[in-house]
C-alpha cells in the first residue's frame, strides 16, 4: 500500500512520533493505521505523544559561532534536573552546531543532526528520558565579529541565558564585557531608532497620565515627560544604559574608548514568556483521596 503524506501526518498527530518513525510504521503494517500505532508503542516512540501537553519551561539555551554568524538556540525540558542531565547538554549542542547552517526555526526543525531531522532527535529524547521537550527559539546575528556569553553555565556554551553581540574593532574581551552587561541589563533594542514605536508611546502615555495627577501646568507636564522619556529610552537602550563595568560611562562611551562598533545583539533567556502552571500538590492528592 502507498504510505501518504496525509497518513504520515494523522499518525503523527496521534502519537507524537518523528516523520520518519510514522513513515517506518505505517510501512512496516501496510498502511495499518491502529497497527501503526501499535508498533510505534512497541519501539518505545509513541510515549512521547503522552508528554506532549505539559509544560516545558526549564532547558537550555546554547551559542554557537562560525565565520562571522552566531546563533542561539533553546531547548525546554519540563525539569531544571534534565537540563544537567550530559546526553541532553549534547543534544542541546548538536543542534545548536546544525543551526548555523539553518536560517529560521521551521528550517532548523528539519535540519539533519546525526541522520535525523531535529525535531525527530527531540521526539527520540521526549520517549528516552520521559520529558515533554521543545525545540522552542532560534536566533542569529552576523558581524565582522560576534562573541558569545552564556549566564549559569551548565555545560560549555550553554546555560541560562544566552547571548551574542556584533560588532566591528574592538577585541573579544570587550565584546564579552558587553555581552556580560546585556545579560544583565536587558536592554529593549540597541539604540532609539530600534525601539518598537507601539513601547514608546504606552510608556509616554503613562508618564502623562502620572504627571497630569499632580495637577501642575500644561508646560510644567511637557517638560516632566521631556526629561522622564529621555531617561526611558536612555535606560531601554543598550547604547544609552550605563555599562555595568564602568557605570560612569555609557555603553555608546564604553564602545567609542575601545574603538568598537557595536553592530547588534540577541538574548534568550529559558522559559522565557512561558506561563508555568504552579501546581498544588497537597490539594491535588485532596482530591484524588476524595474521589
């Protein structure tokens, strides 16, 4: 029997197995779809599919670097225990080596990693170590140079947060030391031009709506919202923040004394935007006791 795309894709849907894993089953039973699902339960592939609806917001983010182009993956795993866990870590760096070659999420998904496609090497792990996973954000960045910093490093080139930073002149020690401060600081954009304009206006009509409650003049409020804005797209902006090793300098100050151009910059942080669901353990064994 022809195994279809449309079967292949069914079968997936029903079972979370990897495209390849559904071809083989649906080959090995003829187009079978229930005896599909069998043989995936069978080789261990198909437990994924169980995992899939819980949260994953603990993981990895890892950096890699090659010829003037950096990237930053993350990779979610429902327990901070599993992202320490060494055959993780190098499937987390595995795939961050394949996204250099990739240009977007959906592409690096499909990307070979050992002979497989990546989203099926995570399937594999999902039904190995018994953890939902996600391959969730991938980022780049290209420069005459890009340097990398990772914050609570598990592994090399992987930790909690990940960071890249272009730039032209310079050296890598200042590049770190500026990868370092964004880590910390977390600016919004690199310089004012770079700012969502949608940010800019909320936060002005908040400071309005603050400084029209103290009831002083129209001129007076003007004036207020001039000098508060400034401050607003001084502290938002990489180039207008103070530098963490020096805060008497900015970093646009900081980058001009060591005759670098900071060009761009990513930061990922693991978890990030994920809503956690905090579970109550003590009330869920309650209502189990009184079913």
């Amino acid at each position: 029997m022809a195994i279809t795309a449309s079967m292949v894709k069914e079968l997936r849907e029903q079972t979370g197995a990897g495209m390849m894993d559904a071809k083989k089953a649906l080959t090995e039973t003829d187009g079978d779809m229930d005896a599909a699902v069998d043989w995936l339960r069978t080789k261990g592939l198909a437990k994924a599919a169980k995992k899939s609806g819980r949260t994953a917001a603990e993981g990895l983010v890892a950096v890699a670097v090659r010829d003037g182009r950096g990237v930053a993956v993350e990779v979610n795993s429902e327990t901070d225990f599993v992202s320490r866990n060494a055959e993780f870590q190098a499937l987390v760096s595995r795939i961050a080596t394949a996204a250099l070659d990739a240009h977007s999420l959906e592409q690096l998904k499909t990307t070979e990693v050992d002979g497989k496609p990546a989203e099926t090497l995570i399937t594999d792990a999902i039904a190995k170590i018994g953890e939902n996973m996600t391959l969730r954000r991938m980022a780049a960045i290209e420069g005459e140079q890009v340097v990398t910093y990772v914050h609570n490093a598990a592994a090399e080139g992987m930790g909690k947060i990940g960071v890249l930073v272009a730039m032209t002149g310079g050296d890598a020690s200042f590049g770190k030391q500026v990868a370092m401060h964004i880590a910390a600081a977390s600016p919004s954009a690199l310089g004012e031009g770079d700012l969502d304009p949608a940010l800019v206006e909320k936060e002005k009509q908040v400071q309005m709506d603050i400084a029209r409650e103290s009831g002083k003049p129209e001129a007076v409020i003007e004036k207020m919202i001039e000098g508060r804005m400034k401050k607003f797209m001084a502290e938002s902006t990489l180039m207008g923040q103070a530098f963490v090793i020096n805060p008497d300098v900015t970093v646009a100050q900081a980058a001009a004394d060591a005759g670098a151009t900071i060009t761009g910059f990513v930061r990922l942080v693991v978890g990030e935007g994920i809503e956690k669901v905090e579970e109550d353990f003590a009330a869920e064994v309650a209502k189990v006791g009184k079913a």
